[in-house]
C-alpha cells in the first residue's frame, strides 16, 4: 500500500535476500489488516515526510506509528549484518525527543498521582524528556513530606495515551500474520521455523511493557539483585509511584556509545556483561532476573564511571535448571561432546527435540569452538537461533535471554569494537573466581548454583585452542598499562 515491493526489498541487506519475500509477506499482511483508522494516521504520517524520503526514513516512520514494530526496530538497530547506514537509522528508535504534548501527559499524570503531587511537592519539568515505544518520560522534582533537605531530581514514566489499545490491535494483527506466514512456511528460506509458537513465546513479554506496576517490581529485584555488582547501578523507585505510573530517581549521564563518557570504553563493557549475563548464570536465586532489553536508549553512563540500567519493563528470569543446562552445553562445547550439547538444549526446549534434528545444528557449532572461538553465553544463543530453524521450539524466558544477549552484543560492538560478549563473560567470570576463592576459604560461599566458579575456569582450559585463546586474551586485559607480569604469576593471582 504505502510500500512498493521494491522499497521493501530495499531494506534486506544482500545476505539475507532469500528472506525478502518472507518481509514481503509479512509487512504486506500486517498493514493489510491493521484496522482501516490505523492505515489511515501512518499514511498521514508517511505523507508528512518530506520529498524524497528514502524507504529506509519511511520504515522508520512506520515503526514509530506501531509499538511492537517500534519494538523490533530497537533490536535491528544493534545487528551489525545491517547496512551500517540504516542501523544509525534505526538507532533513532532507541530513545527519541517526544512527540506528544505535554498538556495531554501532565493532565494524565495529575490524575494518576492524586494527592502525592502536593505531599511530596511535585514539580513537573515543562516538556517531556524523552518518548519510547510505549511510554513518555518527564522529569520532575520532590521533597519528602517533612519537606526538610533540598529537592530532589527524578523522572516519571507513564504509558501515552491509547498505547494500551494500539498494541493490543498489533499482537492480535501479528497472531494472525503468523498463521498465515505458517500457512505459507513451505515458500520461505525458514520452513522449519514455527512462527505461531515463536510469536506466543514473545506474545506475553510485549503485553509486560504495559504493566509499569510490574515494572517497578523489576526495578526492586535487580537493584538487590545488582547491588553487588561493580560498576552496574539500578535507580531506585520512588515512594509516589503508581500502577499507572513509574516514578524512580534521576540518572543524570551519557549514553555509553559517546566518546564523553567518564572511564573506558572497556570499563563500561565489562561491567554491562557482568551485570547483565554473568551475574545472571552464576546468581544464587532459585530465579534469577536479567535485563532483556539492554539497548543504547536503556543504558547510561554516569559521571563516577558505572553503567546505570533503566527502564525494566522488558525483564525476565531464568530458573536454576535453566542456567545449569546452559553451562552443560558450554561444557559439552569445550570437551566436543555433541550428545552432552544436544542433551542440554533438548533440556532447555518446551518439548523433546526429534531425534536427528540437532545434529546439524551441534556440529556446526562445534566447528567454530575447533577454530578457537571461545564458548559462552552469545555461542550458545546463537546455536539456539539454529535450533529454532529447526523447528525446536523454546520457552519464552530463554527467547528473551537471546533477545538480551543480542542486543547486548551490538550495543558492545559499537562502543568496545573487537571485542565480543563471550569474551567480555569469560573474564567476567575469571575476575569472579579472583573475589569468590577466599569466601569459599572461610567458608562463606556465595556462589552455589548454577555451576561452582571453578567449573567455569576449567571449561576454558578444557582444549588447547579455546584455553590459547582465552588465557592469551585474559592475561592481556588483567595486565596493568605499565607493568608487566609472567603468564604464571598473572593466571595465579587471578585463580587464587
């Protein structure tokens, strides 16, 4: 309608050209069957651009008129098999000057605040801060009710009007669009792939981004959970939040990508993959809850140097037989056991995978590990993707955790290039194993599940390419600028 197949073809970088008339389809169902009033405002919007816009300003024009595409776009703009031009495109996605007038956002904010605007002194900033896909965030100032001490900075985040219908229109659009795409499933480069399954795995997850109470629960369980995490803080909730509306302190900062941060750009990267993935597989909780939309819009860096981690609408948990199985898988990995790789994913999966139908998938994934690649967190997320190809199906939490993980990964390319999350984990993990040792000596372990850190040294040192790789690369970044150890001397500070 408003996009030629052409134009849609324009979008698909040349190494994914089989999935284009995948796109096709699936864009051309979606603005099909969005009610005729939706069409409508995107087409005013699209008309609204000025001449000669191109297709990739004009999809992003679409995204930002539909929530759960706004959502995908957020992820694609992380994908370094992009087009490097649209991906600084999509990027805009991430966080955006608001669009929405403030008079309409204050009224909401008066009615859901009540009687907490005068206890605790609330002052509204003029113009919103920032705009997401689903929320508008203004900032604002407080006292506490004694009204003793100066005030304080914080911003309130509140769903804009009509999101809640808007999505609600979109999801029931996609459940049908991935019947139809299953219908088809024969015609595309993805045949195995079950795209109805796929959908309600995520279906769930998008809804929890209009449920700011439960995003205020998040916030709560990562600031105790991340407490102890150098470098990551999580803001905390203020005492006048509402279901409706999310009020939390003020992170003043940068987003991490920019070249004015304080601290390295490796600094920053470390402590993102320790807060976000590490601190998750080896956390005590029975659930332990991660992070799963760790995009640019999402992260700040403060001016003491740590990475603050905010808006948790989009959060999920891993249980313990969860992150046990992917540490097997990671074991299996280095010691080139398939049927131990293909037992942990049948164990991760909803249901038993076919016989037969992991074996591509497992040796594959070997083949890299044999070239030297050190397995981790993003080796294995990118074995469950093939395993998804497949037609295994996999529950919504672990498709949440991949999501995280990939984008995770982009964010860090860009700001840290040449360096990769598994990497970043696996020294995460060694400097873990450098505090947890003498706990473990005084018999104060604080690491039980889902596998002793020692478990996690061995599986780098497990054969010989992985363990050059990863203890070559480890001694280098445990190295002081301006002073040089020996190999031994370097892995027994960092063992003992």
């Amino acid at each position: 309608m408003y996009f030629s197949p052409n134009d849609i073809a324009s979008l698909v970088p040349p190494c994914y050209a089989d999935f284009r008339p995948l796109i096709l389809d699936g864009i051309g169902f979606f603005l099909d069957t969005l009610p005729a009033r939706r069409v409508e405002a995107i087409g005013a919007r699209l008309a609204a651009l000025p001449n000669g816009a191109t297709p990739a300003e004009r999809a992003l024009e679409l995204m930002r008129e539909c929530p759960s595409l706004h959502k995908l776009g957020q992820v694609m703009a992380r994908n370094p098999n992009l087009d490097p031009d649209f991906r600084l495109l999509l990027q805009q996605l991430e966080s955006f000057a608001a669009r929405q007038g403030m008079d309409a956002v204050a009224d909401r904010l008066r009615t859901e605040l009540g009687e907490s605007i005068a206890r605790y002194r609330i002052e509204l900033d003029p113009t919103p801060l920032a705009e997401a896909s689903v929320a508008v965030v203004v900032g604002c100032r407080w006292r506490t009710p004694s009204g003793r001490g100066p005030a304080r900075d914080a911003v309130l985040k509140v769903l804009k009007p009509g999101i809640e219908e808007r999505l609600r229109e979109e999801l029931a659009v996609l459940a049908r669009m991935s019947d139809y795409l299953d219908a088809r499933r024969g015609a595309y480069a993805l045949s195995g792939l079950r795209y109805r399954e796929t959908f309600e795995a995520v279906r769930a997850q998008l809804l929890f981004e209009l449920q700011l109470d439960r995003e205020q629960k998040n916030l709560r369980a990562a600031r105790r959970a991340l407490g102890g995490v150098r470098g990551a803080f999580v803001p905390k909730v203020l005492p006048f939040s509402t279901p409706r509306v999310t009020a939390m302190e003020r992170v003043h900062g940068h987003h991490p990508g920019l070249a004015a941060c304080p601290g390295s750009a490796r600094g920053r990267s470390e402590a993102l993959v320790d807060a976000t993935i590490a601190g998750v597989l080896v956390s005590p909780e029975a659930q332990a809850i991660f992070h799963a939309d760790p995009h640019a819009g999402n992260l700040m860096a403060m001016e003491d140097g740590r990475i603050a981690l905010i808006d948790w609408a989009l959060a999920g948990r891993l249980h313990r037989g969860q992150r046990e199985a992917m540490v097997r898988a990671v074991l299996g990995a280095v010691r080139f056991d398939a049927a131990r790789i293909a037992a942990a994913l049948g164990d991760l999966a909803l249901h038993p995978p076919a016989p037969g139908v992991l074996e591509g998938p497992v040796a594959a994934a070997l083949r890299q590990v044999r070239k030297g690649r050190v397995p981790g967190p993003s080796w294995l997320m990118e074995l469950v993707d093939a395993a998804v190809f497949q037609g295994v199906v996999f529950p919504p939490e672990l498709i949440l955790f991949r999501k995280a993980i990939f984008t995770l990964d982009g964010v860090i390319r860009d700001l840290d290039p040449g360096v990769s999350v598994d990497r970043l984990f696996a020294l995460a993990i060694v400097k873990r194993i450098a505090r947890e040792v003498p706990r473990r000596l005084r018999g104060v372990s604080s690491i039980a599940i889902p596998a002793a850190l020692g478990d996690f040294a061995g599986l780098y040192a497990a054969t010989p390419k992985s363990a050059l790789n990863f203890w070559g690369q480890t001694i280098r970044d445990l190295l002081p600028a301006k002073r040089a150890k020996s190999p031994a001397s370097v892995v027994r500070e960092a063992t003992l």
